[in-house]
C-alpha cells in the first residue's frame, strides 16, 4: 500500500494542471478585435478602436483603454516574444520590452 500515496499525488496533480489550463484565457487577435475565450466561450470582445496600450506586466498581460482604464490583466501562457509579435504583427501599441 505504499504505492496509493504517490499515485494519490499523481491524480491530485494532474486534476489541478487540467483546471489551471482550462481556466486559463486564450486571446485571438486579430486587427479589427480580441476576444478573450475561457474554456471555449467568448468571455469578452476588446475592439481595436478602444485599445491605447499593450504591456506585460510579471507573468500577465494588461490592455488598457483611454485614461489608462484596464480592459483585461490576466496572466497568458507562452513564449513571451510570440505573444508580443501577435500584438505587434497585428498593429497593436505595445509598450513593453521589444524582445
């Protein structure tokens, strides 16, 4: 019986990771809009129009607004340097690092 701890550990882990991923927000950019899904439904629709600011913060992301009104900040799995190329390629005013 030894062995029912660590595969207690095992099932625990890979419960939590899945809940982790799907909670975590996935954003389509496009030129013209973003949408911010969670576990497949379009939580929110961010126009480009509305957008003056793009940055990392830490681990997230933050999109802010006229008047520097935070419209989404939340943190965004990947590699850093795709995540400010989807913004950049797509015409978005980011501000932070360039790599």
């Amino acid at each position: 019986m030894v062995w029912v701890w660590p595969v207690l550990g095992l099932v625990a882990g890979l419960v939590f990771a899945i809940w982790v991923i799907s909670s975590s927000p996935i954003l389509d950019i496009s030129r013209h809009r973003i949408q911010v899904r969670r576990r497949g439904q379009v939580e929110r629709v961010i126009e480009r129009a509305k957008v003056t600011a793009v940055y990392p913060r830490r681990s997230k992301i933050v999109i802010e607004a006229e008047g520097g009104r935070k419209v989404f900040e939340d943190d965004v799995e990947g590699d850093k340097a795709l995540v400010r190329s989807a913004f950049v390629d797509n015409g978005y005013p980011w501000e932070g690092p360039s790599s």
